[in-house]
C-alpha cells in the first residue's frame, strides 16, 4: 500500500462525508418547509373551528332569546 492509494481513500472518504452533510441538510430544510405549511393549516383550522363556534352560540342565545318572546 503506497501514499497515494492512502490519499486517495481519504479524499474519498471526506468527499462522501460532505456529499452526505450536504443532502441531510437539504432534506431537512424540505421537512422544515413542509412542517411550517402543516403548523400554518393547523392554525387557519383552529381560527375556523373557533368562528363556527362562535356562531353556534350566537345561534343558541337567539334561540333563547326569541323563545322568551313567544312565551308569555
């Protein structure tokens, strides 16, 4: 075994290591992108669940009010 077939397999190690950093660090920024967008529909739902309910008990008291009306 000579020097160069040493550096050789250095250059390659370290080519592999770095090639590996480099994707790990793409994919997790894709991951990072699409949990965001995920979080933001989560929030947009909640903001919906929370005006329906709104409107349900805007409903109910409406209901109760005309039901005071009619009784006499």
């Amino acid at each position: 075994m000579n020097w160069t077939e040493i550096i050789v397999a250095v250059v390659a190690a370290a080519g592999g290591f770095f090639g590996a950093v480099l994707s790990n660090n793409k994919q997790l920024a894709i991951v990072e992108t699409k949990l965001d967008a995920i979080k933001e529909d989560i929030a947009e739902h909640g903001r919906r669940i929370d005006a329906h309910n709104h409107l349900n008990e805007r409903v109910t008291k409406l209901e109760v009010l005309l039901e005071e009306r009619r009784s006499p």
